[in-house]
C-alpha cells in the first residue's frame, strides 16, 4: 500500500481545504455518524489521488472518525490501487492482503476471530497461503464480530485501476456495508468505505459521487498564481496597473477555465510558462 501511496503528489499549500469546510459534501459528517460507501470521483489527472491522500493522512479525518459512536479501537485502513504496479497492488487478492494486515495490526485482538480460517487452509502444509475466499470470509467474520467495539474506515483510492472484473469489485465493495446494515443487532463492527475513481456509470447507479473535477476551481486558480507569483517578472506583472496586469490575470483565468479541473495538464501548463519566463519570453 504504501509504496504507492509514497508516489502520489501531496497536496499543495492550502488546497483541498474545502474537503472539511465544505458543509454541502458532508465528508466531515459522513465520517463522524455517516454509514456506507463515500465515493470521490473525477476526470483522469483531476486530483483525486492526492486528496485521498490528504483525506487519509489528514488529522481532522481521524479526530472526526474518533467520534463515530463509543468504541475501544478505531482502524483506519488504505490500498491504493496502481495499473502499472506488480499484481499485488492492483489486485484483489493484494487488496484484500493489505487491508486485513492492517485491521489485525492495529487491532490484534480481531486475530482469534479470523485464525480458524486460515488454520483451515491446507492443513497438512507448515505454510499456509491466503486464499481470496478465505480472506473474503476472514473481513466478513470481522464485521459480524460481537466481542469488542471497532470502527473500521477503508480508503479505496484508484479503484478504475483494478485489474479485473470491475462489477465484480464493486459489488464485494457494496455487500461489505451491506452485510454490515443487515448483519445482527448484537455486531461490535462498524465499518465504511472512502473510495475514488474515475466516474464509472456502474458506480453512480450502485452509489451516487462526488466529482472532484467540479470542486477544484479555486484550488487551481490559487496553485496557477502561486506558482507563477514565483517568478519576479510575473510577480510584477501582477502588481502592476494597466495592460500587462489584465493581460497576466486574463492567462491565469484561461489556463484555470480551460484546464476543466484536470490538475496534472494545469502543472504541465504552469511549468512550461516557468521555463520560457526563464528564458526570456514575455506574457503577450
């Protein structure tokens, strides 16, 4: 998980602060006493990556979750997925793998829950190898469990990344909390999924979005000048009065009006104008 994780841009100065601010995406909420399945989606190269990766190493989203009704142990768990990694990372085998190692890490006395299973799995071999049902039933066992009160949050991020049947994924996805809405009264788990992908129409019918590339306006209007107030020249053009002022201000507003939310095209853009402003070339 973290290898990828590692790899993802984080988050520029000041961006993305809307995610909590923001009252209408109920993100904040849905954390404290929300159920179910939270899905971000986007454009490709809209950012989502990296706002999960805000999301998840975010203080305010473990302060929020903390609140999610009386419980002894909170899990925060995240896979994020990559199309151009080894098997394990776009799996859903190595999905499975991750999140339950980190649910039994951060919470080792769910071990005695799940060991049956795995004692189960060919027992006449010293080394036993997880098998995806197993793990599947292994994650299911700890959500009807009753012994002790935990709050799990998954962040799913990348899922589009998937290397396999993607309805078959989203389905296991929904059934979890699911299973979770249906299981008995008397079950100490609750559990939720943040999730972010491209906007995949088997998703909206199975859950309804969020799209980021529609939120992210005046995060990249902020990136574009913040960048470009770096160089002098540009820094002067924009304090400056008359035509080389209209002119800078009229390039950040096309570049943030054409960009659609896509930030990897806006960084693009933006270094591009660093380079020729290094090398000379004038605004006009």
């Amino acid at each position: 998980m973290y290898f990828r994780y590692d790899q993802i841009a984080d988050a520029y100065s000041h961006t993305f602060e809307w995610l909590f601010r923001d009252s209408s995406l109920g993100f904040e909420d849905w954390f404290r006493s929300g159920t179910g399945i939270y899905w971000i989606s986007g454009k490709p190269a809209s950012g989502k990556s990296t706002l999960m990766k805000y999301a998840f190493s975010h203080p305010q989203t473990s302060a929020a979750l903390s609140e999610f009704h009386s419980i002894d142990h909170q899990v925060m768990a995240g896979f994020f997925f990559h199309e151009r990694g080894s098997t394990n990372q776009k799996s859903l085998s190595g999905l499975l793998h991750s999140i339950l190692y980190q649910i039994l890490s951060s919470t080792p006395q769910l071990t005695s829950t799940i060991l049956h299973f795995y004692i189960a799995l060919h027992p006449n071999r010293a080394r036993r190898v997880w098998t995806i049902p197993a793990m599947k039933k292994a994650l299911r066992a700890i959500i009807d469990q009753t012994r002790i009160k935990v709050s799990i949050c998954l962040f799913l991020d990348a899922l589009d990344e998937y290397d396999g049947d993607y309805n078959d994924i989203a389905t296991f996805l929904k059934d979890l909390v699911k299973q979770k809405a249906s299981s008995n009264s008397v079950s100490q788990t609750n559990i939720k999924i943040c999730l972010s992908s491209r906007r995949e129409p088997l998703l909206i019918d199975l859950i309804g979005s969020n799209p980021i590339h529609e939120l992210t306006r005046d995060d990249i209007s902020f990136y574009v000048r913040s960048r470009l107030e770096d160089h002098p020249r540009m820094l002067r053009y924009l304090a400056s009065k008359g035509k080389e002022n209209e002119t800078a201000n009229g390039l950040i507003n096309y570049i943030v009006t054409v960009a659609e939310g896509v930030f990897l095209w806006v960084a693009l853009v933006v270094n591009d104008l660093l380079h020729g402003l290094a090398d000379g070339d004038n605004i006009h």
